[in-house]
C-alpha cells in the first residue's frame, strides 16, 4: 500500500521573485530564470541527437588537422592515431560510465558533487566550473575566429573582408549574442541540417584528396623520407608522436556535450517504470559511440591526406593553410566554388559550434551557482549572462589576437581538465561500489582501469600546461573570479530566508500548527531541547516579561550539509500542557529558518538569547556553518524581509535577551 504524502506548507515569497522597477530591468529579465527545473524535454532517437553533439565535436575538423600539422608535421598521422586510441579506449568509455550515473545530464562535475561532501564539493565544483567555462568560451572565440579566417582566406569574400579577422571575429560574437538575447533553442533539426552537410563536404575532400595521392605515389615516398629524417626506429617515433599527442588533446572536445543532451535522447517505453532508464543511458553510449567512431575515421583521414599533400610553408602560422587545412586542400583540388561552398559550411558549423557552447554555459552556470547561494540574482537570467558571456568572449579574443592557434592550448587544457574530472569520478565511483558489489573483482578492475587513464590525462594535462600555460592562466582567472563573486553573493545573500520546502512529518502536527497561526503564541527558539530547559525559560518570562498565554518553543536540527544553501524542512509538533514544541530537522542555518518558521507562524512576540561571544567569530560560524549569533541575525533577517514585505500585518516584538 503506497505510503501517505506528507501535508506541506505554501512557501513563503521571497524578494527574488519581485518584478525589476526599471524598462531596463525588465527588459534584461525577459527569459525566465535559467535555474529553475526545465519541462520534460521533447526527446528523439539517438542518432537524431546525434548531430547536436556533432556541431561541437565534428566542427574542430575546422582547424584540428592544420594545428596537429603545426605541431607534428610528418608526425601528425601517428600522433592522431594516438589521439584516436585514446579517444576510443579512454574518453569513450570514461563518458559512457558518466552516462550511466549521470543521466539527467548534468555530467561529470554532477558526479563529483555527489561523491564529496560538505565545501569540499561546493569549492571543487566551482574550480571546474572555471575550467568548464575556459572550454565552453574559447570553444566560442576558437570557432568563431577559425570561421573569421576561413571567411577571410576566400577568394570571393577577400576583396571585401581584407584581413579584418580580429573585426569579424568580434562580429560573429555578437550576432551569436544578438540571437541568445532574441531567444535561442538548440534545434535538432538544425543541427542535422548544418551537420550532415558538412561531413559529406569533409568526405568528398577526403576521397579527392586519397585519389590525388594515387596518381602521385610520390607522396608516400616523400612522407617516409621526412619520417626517417625524424627518426629510423619505428618505436621512436611512436614514442616521439606520443609526446606530441597531448597538443593535439583539443580532438577530445565533444563528450561533455554528448552527456549533456542526454535529457533530448529517446529511451525504452519500459523506462518511465524504472528508477534508472536503462534504454536511455543504452541510447546514449550509441550516440557517443558512433560519434567517436565517425570523428576518427575523419581524423585519421584528414591528418594523412593534410601531412601528404600540403607543403610545410602553407601550414605555418600566417600560411595560406593555417587554421583551414582542409579547405585548403577543397579549393586546390576542386576549385574556388566548391571550395567558397566548403568554407560556407565551415562557417556555419564553427557559429553553431559557438552556439552550442553558448547554451552549455547558459545551462551550467545557473544549475549550480544560484543553487549554492554563489551568484547574484540576474545570473539565473538569460539575457544578463548572455552580456556578460560576450563581453568575456571579445576581452578573450582580443588577448589572442583571434589566432587559431594561439587559442589551441588554453581550449585543450579546458577539455583535459573535463576528461580528467570525468575520470576520477568514474575511478572513485566504480571504487565505491566495489565494496558492495557481488563482482567485486570485475569492478575493482574498472576502478583501476579508469585510474590509470586518469593518469594519461593527467599527464597530458601538465605536458599541455608547461608547453601552453595561457590555458591554465586563464582558467585560473575564471576560477578567482568565480569564487571571488561566490563568496561576495553567498555573503550579501545570507539573510535571505533559505528556505525551499517545508513539510510536516505526520499529520499531528499539522492539526497543531493550525493552532498556532495567527498572533496565538510567544515564539522562543531553544539551543537544548529539553523538559528542564523549558520549564526554567517558561519561568523566567513569565517572572521577567509579565507574558501570558500559550508558547511554542521551537528546537532546529541541523543537517550535516550546512554547505548547501536552502533547505527542505521538516517539522514534528507537539503539545504540553499549553505550550507547543516545535522540532525542525533538515535546516542549513539556525537564524534563518528560526526567522522563516516565525514569519508562517506571525507570532505575539519572540524572545531570543544572545551569546555575547566575539562578533567576527560569529559571523564566520554564520557564513560557512549556519550558527553564530543568532539573536542578532534573526533580528537583521526579519527586518530585511519585512522591508520588502508589505506593512498589512502588526509586526510581533522582538526581544534579544542576555542569556
């Protein structure tokens, strides 16, 4: 027999939800807020949703083989291959554990939120949300500098654009921050429509480009020539491409994204009965498969047809194929129009990759740091952050000069942090159920298998990081920056009520607390909720304060979790004689939910003990624990929010008492 549902309480209305005073104000928070629960998506087949990830992922295709050429030359096959190991025995397997643990799509810094505890998860959350927000931002500047110079290298569109990159850059940013502030939704059709296209274009380059080394075999004797240049032994050069690999990381892009459209993926009918969609977790390591399948057989193919047939001097930085290989490579074979077609598709691939990176950030941002009490209240609006995105996204091109690049190692070091977060979490995950698992051979093997990829992405990361520390520089501003405005909010935002939800645990006490709404009771919080202790404090009011009539003496557990900033409470009610005795468990903050519990029940009077300890030590314990002095805080708490309110009602008196 299904077990009864608790009676709740109607929450109470919080300043957040006030309409902004100003034309400006309202028009920034037209868009809803960002961090409430979305409605059921509208799901499709996996291979529908497939292209969606695809138009991050497929679009690196843009500039990934001209900078392994850049940074492998004769060696840019081989360290592909490598890259492709990795990407099929590393990143595809790390991703479909995350799929399976994670399948609301919240992805991998989900996962570690959940496995730690506490400000260890809330601190480690926000330095990943730096490093996500390097790669999601340089994915925007990365893609739309790379369509600046695909745009600008056409010999159609030259004589009219010149060598104006850094301006066109700038201007495909705004177009892509005009159309978020219009209103943007990821569009599955659309994205098959921009993807599928381009793909095919890539293909044909390809078959071109093999037939072209056909008739000149030549070329092969040329591309063993260079490699014996680098090295005679075969396991030097294997080992030689493996230490190039880590500058080539930026290939792995794209998974994040696979999970994150996870919501959009069509399950099993039998999932809606099922605590865990198997079906759709099932669908979903289909779409990353075949998304890892299909970018490395078009990677492989395009670092070897590149390193063959394109010569040292074109492929160097300010060459005629730098950042745009592969285009490169669709105008010599094919002409100028097939080629002004190819740099069209390129380019609206790359502006979609930026927008898909645009709606990650959109949908990251909000999902954690308004829930964490991190972030001022215009953050949960899409317009708002969508102006301060491009704002980040123009002083971030500037800085790099809208260079290719130049832009390569910080978006690598934002992907490797990503994979390597998602590696530990699936290690530290599998370890944990291995102890109460019935295999736990097979699953402490999995552990152990994930740790030591953990390592290769570790190592790549700190390679990546010496030889390109501007990825590290600026995640590291993100991540001061993120935590620097996290601390001034949670800090500003402290008096708020807290509050999310609040239930009764039995119906008792739901009849109880009719009878003490409404100007019936003296309200007097407790630290010790005991017979001795309320039986002193009843006498000493009633001696003291002259009062008469019933008490309601409230008590608050507080949960081990004071990190979290709103709490879903849980009140059991008791009478005594004809006092009440209110318990409160689930609460984050002993001020705050005495002054939420105390507005619902609109007291004659509260009485409050002071402690009289040192105020900066108090204020401290507040901030990080919940305690502190917590006379004071209640008494700052309700005035703040009656200032808000409107004066309908007579306030109940406070009175802060020297305990």
């Amino acid at each position: 027999m299904p077990q009864k549902a608790l009676p709740k309480i109607t929450p109470l209305p919080v300043p957040r939800t006030a309409a902004p005073k100003t034309a400006l104000g309202r028009w920034l928070s037209i868009g809803g807020n960002l961090d409430q629960e979305l409605e059921s998506h509208q799901t499709h087949p996996w291979y529908m949703v497939l292209w969606l990830t695809g138009v991050d992922y497929f679009s690196t295709l843009g500039y990934q083989p001209g900078i392994a050429l850049l940074a492998a030359g004769a060696l840019s096959p081989l360290a592909t291959t490598i890259l492709i190991l990795v990407t099929l025995f590393g990143a595809l397997p790390i991703y479909s554990q995350v799929a399976s643990r994670s399948y609301a799509g919240q992805g991998s810094i989900a996962m570690l939120e959940n496995l730690l505890d506490g400000w260890k998860s809330k601190i480690f959350v926000l330095i990943l949300l730096g490093f996500a927000g390097t790669d999601f931002v340089i994915t925007m500047t990365l893609s739309a500098a790379d369509a600046a110079q695909h745009a600008i290298e056409n010999p159609y569109l030259h004589p009219y654009l010149g060598e104006a990159r850094m301006g066109l850059t700038i201007g495909l940013l705004l177009l892509l921050t005009l159309v978020f502030l219009k209103g943007f939704h990821e569009a599955i059709r659309l994205a098959v429509a921009v993807a599928v296209p381009y793909l095919v274009l890539n293909l044909i380059v390809m078959i071109g480009a093999f037939i072209e080394i056909s008739y000149h075999p030549e070329l092969l004797n040329n591309w063993r020539t260079s490699l014996t240049a680098v090295h005679s032994d075969w396991t030097m050069l294997i080992i030689g491409a493996g230490l190039i690999f880590p500058k080539l990381a930026l290939g792995l892009s794209g998974f994040e994204t696979g999970v994150s459209v996870m919501p959009m993926v069509s399950g099993s009918i039998d999932d809606k009965d099922k605590p865990i969609p198997i079906g759709k977790i099932q669908a979903t390591r289909k779409l990353l498969a075949a998304a890892a399948l299909i970018m490395s057989v078009m990677l492989i193919m395009s670092s070897f047809v590149t390193t063959l047939l394109i010569p040292e001097n074109a492929y160097k930085i300010g060459g005629s194929a730098s950042g745009r290989a592969i285009a490169y490579l669709a105008h010599q074979m094919f002409g100028d129009i097939f080629g002004t077609i190819y740099d069209l598709s390129t380019i609206v691939i790359l502006w979609f990759a930026g927008a898909s990176a645009m709606a990650g950030l959109l949908n990251l941002i909000p999902r954690y740091l308004p829930r964490f009490g991190m972030a001022p209240r215009w953050i949960s609006y899409r317009r708002p952050l969508v102006i301060v995105l491009f704002a980040i996204s123009v002083i971030i091109t500037i800085i790099f000069k809208a260079n290719v690049e130049a832009q390569g190692g910080a978006y690598a070091t934002g992907v490797l942090v990503l994979m390597l977060s998602a590696a530990i979490a699936v290690a530290l995950a599998l370890w944990r159920e291995a102890h109460a698992n019935t295999n736990k051979a097979k699953t402490l093997f999995q552990s152990f298998y994930f740790g030591v990829i953990a390592a290769v992405f570790g190592f790549t990361l700190v390679d990546n990081v010496i030889e390109r520390p501007d990825g590290v520089i600026i995640a590291s501003i993100f991540i001061v920056v993120i935590i620097l405005f996290s601390a001034i909010s949670r800090y500003k935002r402290a008096t708020e009520l807290r509050v999310a939800e609040i239930s009764f645990s039995d119906e008792v006490s739901s009849e109880l607390w009719q009878l003490l709404v409404g100007k019936k009771v003296h309200f007097i919080p407790l630290r010790t909720s005991t017979d001795k202790e309320r039986t002193r404090k009843t006498e000493e009011l009633r001696k003291y304060y002259n009062i008469t009539g019933p008490m309601a003496f409230i008590h608050i557990n507080l949960r081990n979790n004071r990190s979290e900033f709103l709490s879903e409470l849980t009140l059991k009610i008791t009478k005594q004689e004809e006092n009440f005795i209110i318990e409160v468990f689930g609460a984050v903050a002993l001020a705050n939910t005495i002054a939420y519990i105390s507005e619902l029940i609109d007291p004659i009077s509260i009485f409050i003990g002071l402690t009289r300890e040192n105020l900066m030590t108090q204020s401290l314990k507040y901030l990080l624990w919940g305690e502190g002095e917590t006379g004071l805080m209640v008494y700052t708490i309700l005035i703040r929010y009656w200032d808000w309110t409107p004066a309908g009602d007579i306030r109940p008196l406070i009175f802060l008492m020297s305990d």
